[in-house]
C-alpha cells in the first residue's frame, strides 16, 4: 500500500521532470560548440538515436476548416503508404483505411460537419491492452504501431479500437508495397502518424501536407509535449475535443470544431 | 507371363534411363548450384563475405527490433540497404526472377524467405528514377543507361550537382 501511495505521489511530477529532461537535453545538445550541435532537437533526430518520450507527436484536426466532399488527406495517405483506396479496391468491404473521411449531420439542425478520422494515437491504448502478442505497441513518442513481425493477425486490436481504426490485409500485396512502408497479409495496420517520415525528419505527415497544400490548413501536426511547437499553442488557444472522450484514453488526435 | 513381366521392366529401365541422360543436368551434381551476383553497388559489405553468408538473420533481426520497437533508424544491417545494392540489374529486385540475389541461395538451401510477403523486394523508385543522391553517385553511368531515352546527360549531371 506504501508503494502504491509512493506511486501516486509520483505520478504528477512526471511530466514537470520530462520538461525539465528535455531543456537539459536541448541546452545540451546547444552548448558543445556554436553551430555544431549534438542532439538535435524534436524534429531531426538523428537515425542512431531511438525515439524519446521527451516527444508526444499529435494531430490537431480543425473540422471547421475540413471541406465538404475534400478526399485530399486520404488520397496522400494511400499514395505515401502505399495501400489501395476503397474506390479501387476489388473487395471494398475488406479494404484497409488507414484514414477516412466522415461526413456527419446533426439531426435536429441539419448541421454538417466534416472530419478524418484515423488511429487517434491514445496514450492508453486498448490496442495494445488487449494485444496476446504484444505485437501492438506504443512507442516512447506515442506513436501506436503494430509489428507486424509478432502480428499473427488475430484482429483482437480492431475489436478493442473505439475508433474502428485498423484494418487487415486480407490478400497478398504480390510485392506493391513501398520500400519504406513494409505491409503485408495477415497482419493488422493502421495509421502509424507517417512514422517513416517523421524519422527521416519531415515533422509532418502526407495528409497534413496535402491538406496545406489544397488550401485548408485543417490538419496540424506536432510536438504536443513541446509547449513552443505549433500545435501546442493552436492546443491552448482553441476548444478542442477527444472523440470518446468518457473512455480517458488521453488522445494524441484532437478535434476542434465537433 | 513372367517372361513379359520381366519385359516390361526392361524397356520402363531403359526408357527412364534414356530421360534422365536426356536431362541437361548433371544428377551427381544435385541441384543447381545458386547463381551469386555482385551487387551493383559498392564494393564490400557491411561484414566479410562469410559472416554475412552465414549469420545475416542474426544482424538483420537485431536492426529489426530495434528499427521497428525503439526507432532507430541506421542504414548499417537495413533490408531496405541489402536491397539498395543487391537488386538485380535486369529484375530491379532481390526476389523477382529465380536468379535473384535472396531467391537464388534461398531456394538452393531450400530456405523459405518470409521477409518479401511484406517488404518490397526493390529499391526506393525504379531503378531509373533512382535518386542521384551522393550514395547513389558513382552508380549514375548504369542508370544513364537505362533511362537514355528519356534524360540526357548533361540532365543527369545537373542533378547530380
């Protein structure tokens, strides 16, 4: 019981700690030379070095600004995954989604809204809760992955999903896949936040970028543990909301404007 | 009717030995040995010949582990880097064509290669539109090569630059 009252004294000094970790880390990384830096911060981490909790990446989704009948996000999402959209799909039932788009109405006032909904990267994820192979995972920047190398395809993650995020690859990909996104026959995927491109360094994912570049600046991605990073600020200004929220799952995707 | 037995034996022997010397292989031999290609690129591997004949599973399970759990991404022991310079100039894969560099041992020691179920078995882009990056630089005559139709030279080398 001590141990347990010792835990809980802990727990909400944590992430003052983590702060203070990561401006250590930064002051660090500043002070060896002028312009030579040793650890780069956030956004170009170097390949060697394994991914920090220092780094919550997230996604702000402004569904005031997401466009009716606007596919662009879900498009640049199969294009740089590699997966086939449901359009073309020979068995669209079966087809994986990585992210959809979903068009609601409000019943009483006929109100629209208009928002994509993909893996909302929980920091309490029931995927991995309920995983038997511990092949569903989160990892330390909160990015919630599936190795497929442990996958054994059992789907139990997709029934625990709250957000019916995942999907399986039923047939064989008879060698589409793109190099860097390795997929494949019987395993479970979903969303992994363009997790190739944030090690690369890009500090973005293809559906923000082809949401900025159609013109609607309704996804925004970033470093929600870094109080001076883009969406961290738009986080603090705005009313946002986590879908399913009663199930405090402590979201890494957050709507304004539903 | 023991007579026509003994026949028949006869001439299946005969017809059968008559096949297999028709065979281009030899029988002695076993199986065909596997066709070893030198990688497009690069002179030596990441470990000696031997190491890497023998234990490449090991280093490649290792990197995977920790690429996949922990996000370290280094291009030392990398699938996607065996790929990079050990597809085949006619393929464009490690795992397409029989000859293939993974198939080509793979199938002679009658190991079964799960990786290419999921991974892509060719480089990043087709080889013509292979990034001229400076990894890929002293490469860039082979690939002049194959997209002449399309770029020039002088094209080539403005990327290059």
């Amino acid at each position: 019981m001590s141990e347990l009252n010792q835990m809980s004294n802990q727990a909400p000094a944590s992430p003052e700690r983590r702060r203070f970790v990561g401006v250590a880390t930064a002051a660090a990384g500043l002070a060896i030379a002028p312009g030579v830096m040793l650890v780069e911060v956030a956004h170009g981490r170097p390949e060697d070095q394994a991914a920090s909790s220092a780094v919550r990446w997230g996604m702000l989704v402004d569904a005031t600004k997401c466009a009716t009948g606007c596919n662009d996000c879900v498009t640049a999402c199969s294009t740089e995954n590699g997966w086939t959209p449901v359009a073309e799909s020979a068995h669209p039932k079966q087809a994986p989604q990585w992210i959809r788009k979903l068009e609601l109405q409000d019943p009483l006032t006929q109100m629209e809204t208009n928002l994509p909904m993909m893996c909302q990267h929980c920091a309490e994820p029931p995927c991995v809760d309920v995983c038997p192979t511990g092949a569903s995972f989160k990892r330390a920047d909160g990015i919630v992955l599936v190795n497929r190398h442990t996958c054994i395809g059992c789907r139990y993650c997709m029934m625990a999903c709250p957000y019916k995020a995942r999907s399986l690859v039923h047939e064989s990909l008879n060698d589409t896949q793109k190099p860097d996104v390795p997929r494949g026959i019987g395993c479970v995927e979903s969303c992994t936040l363009c997790v190739q491109k944030v090690d690369r360094g890009d500090g973005n994912t293809a559906c923000a970028e082809a949401c900025t570049a159609a013109g609607h600046d309704a996804l925004l991605f970033g470093d929600m543990n870094d109080p001076e990073s883009e969406i961290s600020k738009r986080l603090r200004e705005l009313p946002t909301k986590q879908v399913r929220a009663d199930l405090n799952l402590n979201l890494g995707v957050r709507y304004h404007g539903i | 009717m023991k007579r026509l037995l003994a026949l028949g034996a006869v001439v299946l022997t005969t017809a059968a030995l008559a096949w297999a010397g028709s065979d281009d292989q030899p029988k002695a031999g076993g199986a065909p040995k596997p066709v070893i290609t030198k990688a497009v690129k690069g002179e030596q591997c990441v470990e000696p010949t031997d190491t890497m004949r023998r234990d490449h599973m090991k280093f490649l399970d290792h990197h995977r582990d920790q690429a996949v759990i922990e996000g370290v991404r280094t291009k030392k022991y990398s699938l996607k880097e065996c790929i990079n310079c050990h597809a085949s100039e006619t393929t464009g894969s490690v795992a397409a064509s029989k000859d293939d560099f993974c198939v080509s041992c793979h199938s002679y020691a009658a190991v079964k290669i799960d990786c290419f179920d999921c991974h892509s078995t060719k480089p990043q882009g087709s080889a013509a539109m292979h990034p001229l990056n400076a990894e890929t630089a002293h490469y860039k005559h082979k690939l002049a090569a194959q997209a002449a139709s399309k770029v020039s030279a002088e094209e080539m080398a403005g990327v290059a630059q």
